[in-house]
C-alpha cells in the first residue's frame, strides 16, 4: 500500500525560549562552593558555559541537589580596552543538574545575588 504523498505529515520539534533574560555564550573558568548531595562542602573549578542577569550554566566534577545554594566566582579575562581581570561573585539556587556524556553534570542556577570585585 503506497501512501499518498499529501497525507505523509512531518513533525518538527520547536523549543520554546523560557528565559526573560537574553543569554551570553562564553567558557569562563570559575570556582563554585557549595555542599554536595552527602552535606559536605566543597570548592571545585568549574566551567561556566552561559549566562544572563539572572542565571547561568555551569560544568562541575560532581552532582548537585535541585534547590541547593551555590556561591560562584568567575573571572573574565583581560581585552585590549583593558588590562585587568574582572571578577563577579554570584550566589544561587540550582534548578538543573543533569549527567553529561563525559560524566561531569551540566547545573543551571537562578541567581539571587551578583556582585563585582
């Protein structure tokens, strides 16, 4: 039975933007604090990868709890308009933890708190 090439429907998947806040691209070393899943506190680098006014995407070594607060420090490196090194410090609540394919997990935070040194 051959179908008739007018009833043959395709199917295309659209993400819909939930962020208020445009986002930056970027791959920002930092270093996250915070407790793990078993209540120890820890201080790892970390890789930011986006973000915005009021969020960002980090890559971390471990797993962290949905909900659970992080205190961030990133450094933006010198440009030619400048020769100094720019630190903001951000504190947040993680709203995605996800495994990645390499095995280090991908968070999401909501920030509550930014500020530069």
């Amino acid at each position: 039975m051959q179908l008739d090439a007018r009833m043959k429907t395709q199917t295309t998947i659209t993400r819909i933007e939930r962020r208020s806040k445009p986002r930056v691209d970027c791959a920002y070393t930092a270093i996250v604090r915070g407790r793990a899943r078993n209540q120890e506190k820890f201080q790892e680098p970390g890789r930011v990868l986006n973000f915005s006014v009021s969020g960002l995407y980090v890559h971390l070594k471990r797993s962290v709890e949905i909900g659970r607060e992080l205190l961030v420090a990133m450094w933006f490196e010198p440009t030619h308009h400048s020769a100094q090194t720019s630190t903001i410090v951000m504190r947040g609540q993680v709203v995605r933890a996800e495994l990645l394919a390499d095995g280090s997990y991908g968070v999401g935070l909501k920030l509550a708190q930014h500020r530069f040194l």
